[in-house]
C-alpha cells in the first residue's frame, strides 16, 4: 500500500474573488492570509486516512463588529479534533475492525467535539446554521481487502481502479444540513459504507476544496504515472487551473490518496 497526501491553502485569487462578491474588499485586504481550517491525518500503521474541513465563519459578522478573522480558526481546530478523535477511536478498534463500527468511530469523533463546542456554547460567527464551530469530514479505514469509508456533508470518498476509471464517489451531500459540530443527531446523515479493493485500486480522501480536481480528467491521468515528481506536478497543475477558475480550483484543499498494492 501506498499512500500520497497534499494540503493545499486558499490562493490569492479565490479570496480576492470571495472578497468582491461580498463587498468584503476592506476588511479581506490584498495581504490577508486566510488561516488553516482543512486537516487531514495519514497512518501506515494501522492504514487510517482522515481529512475535515472547518466551516469558514462569518466574515460579514465579524466586519460588522470590527474584528479579525480567529487565527487560529475554531472551525479548523474542530477539524483538527475530528481528526485526531478518528484516529484515536480506530486504532483500539482495528483488529476487529468491521462495518457496523464506522457509526461508532464517528459518534466518538463527534463527541471529541461536543466536548470542545460546549466549553464556548453558540455563537453568531460560526458561520452554519447551527450556530457551533463546525467542519465537514471523511475518513477510510483499510483492513484486509476491504475499505470501510464514512463522510458527512462535502467531504469526499473516491474509489478509482488501476487505470483511474471511476467505481464509486460519495455524494457530498448536505442537504439536510448536517455537519461534525458535536449534535448527536448529526449521525443521522452520515453517509458510509465498505468497498471491496482489488490491486492497484486507488481510494481518494478529501476535501470540498479537490472537488473539481478529482472531478477532472486530466487531474486524474496525473496518478497514472509513477514518479517521485507528482507533488511538484499536482503543483503545476493547481497553478494553471487556479489562473483559469480560482473559484472552482483555488480554495483551501487536503487530499489523500491510497494505491491498494
């Protein structure tokens, strides 16, 4: 097995853009540097892959009240929470790892996250209508031949087989609204499964931001090739599609991908 990740921040271009869409341009100024709000975690050992994604806040409340963009984020640090719940979570459960406990990984991560949001209670700049800091998120647990995948709202699961055409996506669905934001009923929405694998097979994880890149054809002959070039090549990439639609390729984006060897 082998594995291949890329966290990827907001260009220059889709926050400018962002801005002028919003009348934001005074408050987001040609300086600003959005924080870190995506996460993702790569274990070999056992293979547990997990990204999320912090719910930006809002930057109209903010503005109004005259105050800067949280650096650090709270939507980022309940990705990061997430994240490291996941991991956690699964890793006492691994060797009799199965179906019915991707509910249970999620309900502990969720809950790691409860714990965070209840210490700060609702607030008007979290951005969802939920009114707590928030992230999306998907995570794939790979035992045996057997990918077991979970993700709620725009966070994404791929499968690809050797020659990258496509067997599964999940939807990115988040209608109804749901998202990790520590709810208990937010399981409810949960979307999840298992995947059988056959070698060469490749499970793509990520985030809303790699959408469109995963979407892309010409994106995904980038992993067809073996090279020890492919972050500089994904680079390359990122830059031409950003110059051409910032707004579909240049967000904050974390991706991993698995080859099942």
């Amino acid at each position: 097995m082998k594995t291949f990740s890329v966290l990827e921040q907001a260009t220059k271009e889709v926050i400018q853009h962002f801005a002028k869409e919003r009348n934001l341009t005074e408050y987001v100024t040609e300086n600003y540097r959005h924080p870190q709000e995506d996460y993702l975690i790569v274990s070999d050992t056992p293979p547990i892959f997990v990204v999320s994604d912090g719910v930006t806040l809002n930057f109209l409340k903010l503005a109004e009240s005259n105050k800067k963009y949280p650096d650090p984020s709270p939507a980022g640090e309940v990705a990061k929470i997430f994240c490291e719940a996941v991991l956690k979570s699964v890793k006492v459960k691994y060797t009799t790892f199965n179906a019915e406990e991707i509910i249970n990984v999620f309900k502990e991560a969720n809950n790691a996250v409860a714990d965070y949001n209840k210490k700060i209670g609702k607030t008007d700049i979290s951005g969802n209508k939920t009114g707590f800091y928030s992230a999306t998120g998907s995570f794939v647990i790979i035992r045996e031949n057997k990918a077991y995948w979970a993700s709620i709202c725009d966070s994404f699961v791929a499968h690809f087989d050797k020659d990258m055409n496509l067997k599964f996506m999940s939807t990115g669905a988040c209608t109804p609204y749901a998202v990790i934001n520590g709810e208990s009923e937010m399981v409810d929405h949960l979307g999840r499964g298992v995947l059988d694998l056959q070698r060469g097979d490749r499970i793509f994880v990520f985030t809303d931001g790699f959408e469109h890149y995963v979407k892309n054809h010409d994106f995904q002959r980038l992993f067809l090739e073996r090279s020890d070039d492919l972050k500089d090549r994904i680079a390359k990439f990122s830059g031409k599609m950003n110059s051409e639609d910032s707004e579909h390729y240049g967000h904050e984006r974390s991706l991993i991908v698995i080859v099942f060897e």
